[in-house]
C-alpha cells in the first residue's frame, strides 16, 4: 500500500520559557525572564555553543515582554548582516532589544558603530539590551574597543551544554510541542544513536514526526531503525 | 495596544515562525482610528521588509478579524512613545541601575565627583575637572580628557556638569556624545534648521562633548564644530572634550582642530592600580547594597585589571549569583562565580604571550629576550617584559627568570626596579608600559 503524504504544513512550535528546559541553567534563565519582564539587569551578554538553546531563550524573553505589553525588537544578526546596519536605527525606543549572533557582526565597522551607537543610547534611555555570542565579550574579534567594553559591562552569563538526562528531557519537551508521543526508551535511543546536539536531535525529532503521521505509526525503536535505513 | 492589532498579533503569532514573527510583526507598534489602523515601524529597514513581504498577510488578517468594513493599513516611521509599561515592583538591580534619572540636559546625577573613585591613575584629571566646575570657562579651556576605553572619562566629564549645576542652577549645559552631534546636525541640515542647530549649540554655558575621535573623517561637522568652539571659547563658556587619545594622535581631524584641543588642559587618565582597583569595587558594591569583604575585592581586582567596565561586569556577576544562590560572597564563592572569566584571563595571559607581544611591540625578535644580548634595544624590552610578567602572571620570580633564558630571580626583581623607576622619569617608556598593559589585559 502506498505510503500517505502527510501535508507539508509548516508547524511552528513555540519558543517560549516553558518550552525551555533549563537543566544546569537555571540561573541565565532567571536573569533572563526578569530582564524581559522588565524588573532585571538592563544589560544581559549571554553565551554559549551554537546549539545550547540561546536563539529559542531570546524569543522566550520577547514572548515575555509582550505579554507585559512592553515594546520589542528581536534581531538575528546572522540573517540580518547580509543587510545593511540602517537595522539597528531608532531601537532605542523599544523597551527591549534582543541581538542574536552579536558575533557576527564583529570586525564589520559600520555594524560596530551602529551597535555602539544604539548601545549608548539605550543605556542613556534606560532600556533593557540582551545579546547573545558564541563567545564572551572578551573573546570576540570586535574591533570598536568603546563596543567591546560596553558589552561587559552589564551581567555575563553563560548557557552551559545539557546532560545526557536533561537533553532527554529537553527532547521530551520538544516532542511535546510537536504534539508527538516520545518514550523514554526511544529517546535514549536516539541520544545513544545519532548526534547529540540538540538542534539536531530536534530536526532529526522533526522528520520523525512527519513519518509516523504519514505512516499513521507510532513512533517506536523499531519504526526509527527502518525510517533511518530508508532515508540514508 | 489596540484592540484590533492585539487579536491580529495573535493570529500572526500563530502563523509566522517565531523568529520572522519576532523580528518584523512584534517591533510594529499601532495606532487605531475609525479609518485606518497606522502601523509604527521602529526604522526605514523594518518598514520595507514589512511592506514588501507582510503587509499582504496583515491586511487578509484584519480583513478576517473585523466584519464591518476593515481599516487601511498605514505604515510609517516613528513610535508611540515616551511612554513605557513600567514595572510594578522593581527588583533591587533595576532600583539602583534605574537610580540614574537623566535630567533633560543628559546629564546622569549618579556621575558626581562624590561617586569618583580617586587613585594615582586618575587624579590629575579629577583635580583639573574639579577646577573647570568651579571656575567655568576660566580655569581650563577646553579641558580635555584623554585616555584607553572604560577608565572614567565619562564619569569625570558627567561630575563637572553635576557640579556647576549645583553652584549655578540655571546654568545652560549640554552633554552630549559626538556621534548625536554628527546626527543631530545631519538632520538640521536636512529640515533646514542648520541656523538653530548652531544657535542652540553656540550659547551653552558648557558643552561637555565624550569621545571626540568619533569626529574623524566626518569633514562636515568637524567644520561646524570648529566654529561652535570658537564661539565658546570667546565667550568664555565651557568646553569639555574626551577622548581615546591624545590630540595630536587622532587620525582623519583637522590640524585646527587638533592644535586648538590642546590651547586648554589635555590631561590624561590611566588604568588604575590594584588599590584603586579595589576601591572602585568597594564603592560600587555598597552603591548596590551588598557586603564585599576585602579578600574579595582583592581577588577580582587582581584578575581584572584592563577597565572598569570589566571590572563592574565581574562584581555584576559575584553579585547577581549571590542573589540567585542566596549564598554570601566568600572567597571560594566569588571564584566559582567568575570561573570562566578568570579561566579566559589565564589564558590570555601567560608568560609567552607577554613575550611575544613585548617582542611585537619593540618590533624584535622573540628569541632575542631569551638570549644573552646585552645591548640597549634589547635589555630595555626584555627588562619591562620581565616586569609585566611579575605584574600580570602568578609566577615566582625564579620561574619568570628561568623563562627568560635561564636567568636568575635577582636579574628579575632587578629588571622591575628599574622598569618602575623609568616608569616615573621616562614619558616614552612609561606610555610603552601603559600600552603593553593594556593591549594583554584588553
């Protein structure tokens, strides 16, 4: 019988803190929530791998701010530098901005200045800033010493790589949000087996999930082996 | 927010990943009449994404939302502002960050001489910075203030505004960052104001003016600015300047410029020393509420020695993990709470690393500081290498010695006498210090 083609809807899966499963980050995930609310830190550098969950934290916390109707701007700049810095113009009014992948934009001089100069007059506005980088201020190739200093001056946190056990839980979570039933069993199959990461444990979570409505199966040891052999 | 956006928002939110939605629906702010719902973009960027990839999208939302006839959709620049959905019961960070009320003149009142943590770096800069704010435009003028990034420059320039509007209340001052200079003249220009921008600029009893390098290559306003100074001076009103040089040093600004910037005071301020290191940590923690023992402050402000801004990111840290832990700041605490800073310091720091910089610097060959060379262009470098090592690494002086070629821990505690000596008589060799320190402690 010929396999059912599940529709190619796009399913966007929230990105909120309820989402997020915090594990050994509790703490950024406080400072984050507060900040966001508007009752924390005005400036929060937040690091990690790619992959440890910051791009899905700084859309929580504009989630967040929306809900206590604060104004809001959320830049990736990954996407964004391939426009011009005109971006960043006129933020300062927004009670919270979000700059994700700060790091990309470091060694470009007119993305510098324009961060240097949004970063100076959200701070003389008293608006809160959140960025997020691979690295830590210190470490980043910014070539604006002014920016680079500024970047440290607020509250540094880093999101640290999850356990085994909590990137379960995190898999858990995210099945869930795809509204698909993920065993404990399968899922230590799936950290046992493929990638660790999560993102790609997730996109991998993704397609799984896509081939048992189209199968109408459950999703089992058994149905991933055979998916898997299929697609590779 | 209005209604009608609020229900469309929903919809959106629904449809768009989070990240477009984020990006391009949520910074819109709206403005609803009878007639049209007037959508707010925060710039010139937002507004072209959002009419060329979403206006369709919102429009087919609205139209479904509203079952008389739907508004027209008006997309402009701007913001609904000042204002802001404010906290109902702020959190003791936000009560002291928010402790900075700015006046309408700029000028932030927790910036006072008072708040000024003094030191043998900087108290050169205070005592001339004190003296403009009691005789205003009589002492120095301009005073200018130069130094690296994050050293109290703005602090300083900030405290003479605070102090001549105590004496003189009605004192006309204005603070201002170059860049909303250049900005703020791009505009008048483009609104046909120019004549008001002047006017408003030339009859300011002080003009306090931070980081003036961002003039360089800006040809327009370097222009407008000589003139605006000039008119001061004459008068004898105020100017403040800082800088992240000296004058003479700035690339891409007019020789006039430069050679006027030094008629007043230039005067520098310098990274501070451990004991003021640690007095600025001392004074920022009580600002915050918090107890800091000695040990503490002495441990950060050993690991942190390139800018106070470094220097406050650490004590946030300590601080902020206290709050969350609900533990005291101890020793063995603060520690673990800058682990991965200190980690990245360590590593940036070592001993090649500060031979190989000093190496780069004096424009030598690395070996050449391992070697037996006794000449002058050699001794010299190897001599303030030794020292920074002593200053910047944890090593014993026999250590230090041993990876300068084998040499002997008396040879080093000789080279730092000397270094530190040189330090005070020598201008050239103490700015080589100085810049070295700071290019490894960056």
């Amino acid at each position: 019988m010929p396999q059912q083609l599940a529709l190619p809807f796009a399913f966007n899966p929230e990105l909120g803190f309820d989402q997020f499963h915090p594990g050994v980050n509790a703490e950024p995930v406080r400072h984050l929530r507060q900040t966001a609310a508007g009752m924390g830190e005005r400036l929060i550098f937040l690091w990690g791998d790619s992959g440890a969950g910051k791009t899905h934290l700084l859309n929580a916390c504009c989630r967040e701010a929306a809900h206590r109707n604060r104004t809001i701007s959320y830049l990736p700049l990954d996407l964004l530098i391939a426009w011009d810095a005109g971006a960043l113009e006129g933020l300062e009014h927004q009670d919270l901005v979000c700059l994700d992948d700060v790091d990309r934009i470091a060694g470009d001089p007119a993305w510098e200045a324009a961060l240097f100069i949004l970063f100076n007059r959200l701070r003389e506005l008293n608006r809160d800033l959140i960025v997020t980088a691979t690295a830590p201020p210190a470490r980043l190739s910014i070539s604006l010493p002014d920016l680079k200093t500024r970047l440290g001056w607020g509250l540094t946190l880093r999101l640290h790589a999850l356990a085994d056990e909590d990137k379960l839980v995190a898999l858990e979570l995210h099945a869930r949000s795809l509204g698909l039933d993920l065993p404990p069993q399968v899922g230590r199959f799936l950290l046992a087996h493929y990638p660790r990461d999560l993102p790609a444990l997730r996109c991998l979570l993704g397609q799984l999930d896509h081939a048992t409505l189209a199968a109408k199966r459950r999703l089992t040891i058994p149905f991933i082996k055979a998916f898997l052999g299929e697609t590779t | 927010m209005s209604l009608l956006w609020s229900q469309c928002i929903s919809k959106l939110e629904g449809e768009l990943p989070p990240q477009q939605f984020n990006t391009w629906i949520r910074p819109l702010q709206a403005v609803e009449s009878e007639s049209e719902l007037k959508l707010l973009a925060p710039n010139r960027f937002v507004l072209d994404w959002v009419k060329q990839h979403f206006i369709g999208k919102i429009e087919e939302v609205l139209s479904a939302q509203k079952t008389d006839s739907s508004p027209s959709v008006v997309l402009e620049i701007g913001t609904k502002k000042p204002e802001s959905a404010e906290e109902s019961s702020p959190s003791p960070a936000r009560k002291a960050q928010s402790a900075k009320k700015n006046q309408p003149n700029n000028l932030n009142v927790a910036f006072s001489f008072e708040t000024f943590v003094e030191g043998k770096s900087n108290q050169l800069a205070k005592a001339a910075s004190m003296q403009v704010a009691q005789n205003v435009g009589r002492a120095y003028n301009p005073l200018f203030i130069y130094g690296g990034v994050g050293l109290g420059k703005t602090h300083l320039m900030h405290a003479i505004g605070n102090e001549i509007l105590k004496s003189i209340p009605s004192a006309n001052i204005v603070y201002l960052h170059s860049e909303r200079f250049v900005s703020d003249m791009v505009k008048a220009l483009q609104h046909n104001a120019i004549n008001t921008f002047k006017e408003y600029y030339r009859t300011v009893d002080a003009l306090l003016i931070d980081d003036i390098q961002f003039f360089a290559g800006k040809e327009r306003s370097q222009e407008e600015f000589f003139h605006t100074f000039n008119t001061l001076l004459e008068n004898k009103h105020q100017v403040v300047l800082t800088c992240d040089r000296y004058p003479k040093e700035i690339k891409g600004l007019e020789e006039r410029l430069k050679s006027r910037f030094g008629w007043g005071l230039p005067v520098a301020v310098e990274p501070p020393d451990l004991e003021t290191r640690v007095a600025i940590l001392m004074s920022k923690a009580v600002h915050s509420g918090v107890d800091l023992p000695d040990e503490v402050a002495f441990f950060i402000g050993k690991r942190i020695r390139s800018n106070i801004r470094e220097l406050e990111g650490a004590l946030r840290r300590v601080i902020a993990n206290s709050h969350f832990t609900g533990k005291p700041i101890t020793l063995e605490f603060a520690k673990e709470a800058l682990r991965d800073l200190i980690a990245l310091q360590d590593r940036l720091i070592n001993v090649e690393n500060i031979q190989k910089t000093v190496a780069e610097y004096y424009k030598i060959r690395g070996a050449d500081l391992l070697s037996s060379k006794r000449t002058r262009s050699i001794t010299r470098p190897r001599q303030i290498a030794m020292a920074l090592a002593k200053e910047l690494t944890n090593h014993s002086l026999p250590e230090i010695g041993a990876m300068f070629g084998g040499r002997d821990h008396t040879t080093v505690l000789h080279a730092c006498r000397k270094v530190q000596e040189l330090r005070e008589s020598d201008n050239k060799l103490a700015e080589d210090y100085s810049n070295l320190l700071r290019t490894l402690s960056a």
